[in-house]
C-alpha cells in the first residue's frame, strides 16, 4: 500500500510540475504529504477549468 501511495505521490508531483503549479527546483514540493499534493491538485483543476464560474461561456 505504501508504494501506491508514493506512486501516486510522485505523478501528482510530476502534473503540478507540468501544470508550472511549483517549479521543479522547489524543495518544499517534495516534502508535502499526499493529501496536501492532491488538494493542491484539485484546488488547481477547479480555479483552471474552462466551464469554471467566472471562466464559463455566457449565453446572452
């Protein structure tokens, strides 16, 4: 279990990474626990989503 965990870990890392979230460099992201990567994660989807609230297509 503990080695899907930091699987999961590590390609979380890698998408906020690819997503210019963190940068590769910074060491504070290797140190997050999971539940923090994956807050992260979905805080990033919900603010960048293109049917988001303020970023949605209006009909008029």
């Amino acid at each position: 279990m503990r080695n899907n965990d930091e699987k999961k870990r590590q390609k979380l890392i890698n998408k906020l990474i690819f997503l210019n979230v963190y940068n590769k460099e910074d060491h504070k992201l290797y140190e997050l626990p999971l539940s923090k990567l994956e807050y992260e994660y979905r805080r990033f989807k919900l603010q960048n989503h293109p049917h988001g609230e303020f970023g949605s297509i209006q009909w008029v």
